[in-house]
C-alpha cells in the first residue's frame, strides 16, 4: 500500500468488490520506472500500486464466465466509453479513466485485482508468467511503431537503457532499424551489449553523433533525457517522449522550431502484437529480470530495482489454469 507520502506498507485489505468486473488472482507483478515514480509523488498516487502483471481469472459475470480459470495480462486504463476523449481517441484518453495502480484505482501489487472483461487478453502456454509480466511494456514499446513510420535502415537511438529503453530498442530492430543505445553506466551498457546493441554514452554521444539519427526515443525517466535526445535527432527528424517522471523539464523550444521537429508523446499500446512478439521470441526479457520476491519482501524488491532491471513481485502462489478464452 502507497500512503500520500511515498510510504510503503504491506496491509491486509479486503478483497476487491468487482462491481460486474472479473476478479483475478495475481501470479506475479513486475516493479518499473513509473511505480518507482509513484513514491516520489507522480500522479499523486496513494493505494495499491503495481500495472504490469499476470493473473487468473477467478470470478466473472454471467456473461464473462467464459474467462474464468485463464491466465490473463490486462489493459491498465479503464475508460467510461461515452466521453469525448473515448470517443476522439480511445478509452486510454478518457476523461475519467482510471488506471490500474497509477489512477483511482488498486493495482497489482496485491493478491487479488479487477478489472473490466474488455480490458483482458489470454495468455498462449508460450509466454511464461516471468515473459508475461513484461506484456504491458512490450505493449508500450511497439506504441512507437504505430506513430512513427519505422522502415528498414531508418537510423534511431534509444537514450536509457533501462527496462522500458531495452524494450523500445528491441521493437525499433525488429521493425528494421538501425538502434543506438545510450546509456550512462557500465552496468546499463552491458545489458545493452547483450542484447545486441551498438552503444553510446550519455555525454559523449551527443558530441559524436549530433544531429545524425532520424528517430530519438527518451526512455530515461530523467528531465535531461529530453536534451540528450534532441541533441541526437536530425533536422526534421521525430524525438518520441516514453519518459515519466515526477518532476519537470526544462527546454528551449526555438530550437525544435528552427529545426522542424515532430515531438511525440507516447504511452500504451498494442496487447495483442505484444503478446505476439513475445510468444515468437522476438523480444528477448530474460536478460531484463533481476530477480522474483513474495509480496512480503517488497521493500528489498523496490531497493533492488532501482538498479535499473526489472524485479518481481509474487503477491501469491500460481493457481491452477485452462487455456485461453475466445
């Protein structure tokens, strides 16, 4: 449990009234930059934090008991379906969403949570719960791909090599692209070696390749990833914004003018080609994990992942569970 000021605390709390909502067990959860974040005082969160997860579907509505005793990963915004920003843009710009332990409403690090049977998508028996827990920022990082024409050979560079910039970089190369990773620490440079990637330091980078790439990702969590990307993309190049933080950036706007800039924010994305890349192999997490925790030892999971890999948190033992609904 998060309190208003950044406290964490284990607590025994009732189980969710679901409300016509399907009721599901967690079998893992995954801590990322965000929920870190969140203790910092983004979004001015208190509750039950945690939205990237793996779970069970175990109570459901007449009509949805179809999902009842599959394994799910789930959409995290829930939106009222008849608003404007429903209407213009999708549930995820709602004007009174609630997202799962980010907005209004309890997330993952527990043992139960719900959510609406729209806003589920069946796991395949090849995507392990570790894999699955890594299906809402896949989701998150193939967002890229939708707004920004991506071609074979088109030049990017990911600034952060963190869960969610190891990820974006993995989707960019899968849709052709030429990745730099760059990153500001040894440890953040042998991750991306691992995975394959070219990489860049944080402050050379800037001075050795300017103004050469024609997409820029800041997946930093960091106000000066802003500067470092712009500083990569070339005139009339895209820089792409997947960075939140608590916190402000500061930034000269007449240079983005002067140079013809697109600047994209982006946030969540596609479940279904996520689940897809990961159940193929195309996206390699197993390198990003630092280790699983039961709920009970939260306090070493978030210290731990701090250090930039991803941790998991095990709010409860795997039930038991059939294959996927249609």
């Amino acid at each position: 449990m998060l309190d208003s000021d950044g406290t964490l605390s284990l607590r025994d709390l009732p189980r969710p009234t679901t409300g016509g909502e399907c009721l599901i067990r967690v079998v893992a959860a995954g801590i990322c930059g965000t929920d870190l974040e969140l203790l910092r005082g983004y979004a001015g969160f208190s509750g039950v934090p945690g939205h990237e997860f793996v779970g069970v579907v175990e109570e459901a509505a007449e009509e949805d008991a179809h999902w009842i005793g599959c394994r799910v990963a789930g959409e995290i915004t829930v939106g009222c379906g008849t608003c404007a920003g429903c209407r213009g843009a999708g549930r995820g710009h709602c004007d009174v969403r609630t997202v799962v332990g980010i907005r209004g409403r309890d997330g993952a690090f527990a043992e139960y949570l719900s959510l609406p049977s729209t806003n589920l998508h069946a796991l395949p028996a090849s995507v392990d719960d570790e894999t699955a827990v890594f299906v809402e920022p896949v989701a998150a990082a193939c967002r890229v791909v939708e707004q920004v024409r991506i071609d074979a050979g088109v030049r990017a560079a990911v600034v952060g090599a963190g869960r969610l910039g190891l990820l974006v970089a993995q989707v960019l190369r899968e849709q052709g692209a030429d990745v730099m990773v760059v990153v500001r620490s040894e440890a953040s440079r042998s991750n991306a070696v691992t995975l394959g990637f070219e990489t860049g330091d944080v402050d050379g980078a800037p001075r050795s390749h300017a103004r050469t790439f024609d997409v820029t990702v800041d997946a930093t969590g960091d106000p000066r990833g802003f500067a470092v990307a712009h500083a990569l993309v070339r005139p009339r190049g895209t820089l792409v914004v997947k960075s939140t933080f608590h916190g402000e950036t500061r930034l000269a706007l007449s240079p983005l003018v002067v140079d013809e800039i697109t600047v994209i924010g982006s946030r969540c994305g596609p479940f279904d080609r996520a689940i897809d890349l990961l159940g193929r192999g195309r996206i390699d997490v197993k390198p990003l994990i630092a280790g699983a925790y039961p709920l009970e030892e939260f306090a070493e999971a978030f210290e731990r992942a701090t250090a930039g890999r991803k941790v998991i948190l095990r709010p409860s033992a795997a039930p038991q569970s059939r294959g996927a609904a249609t």
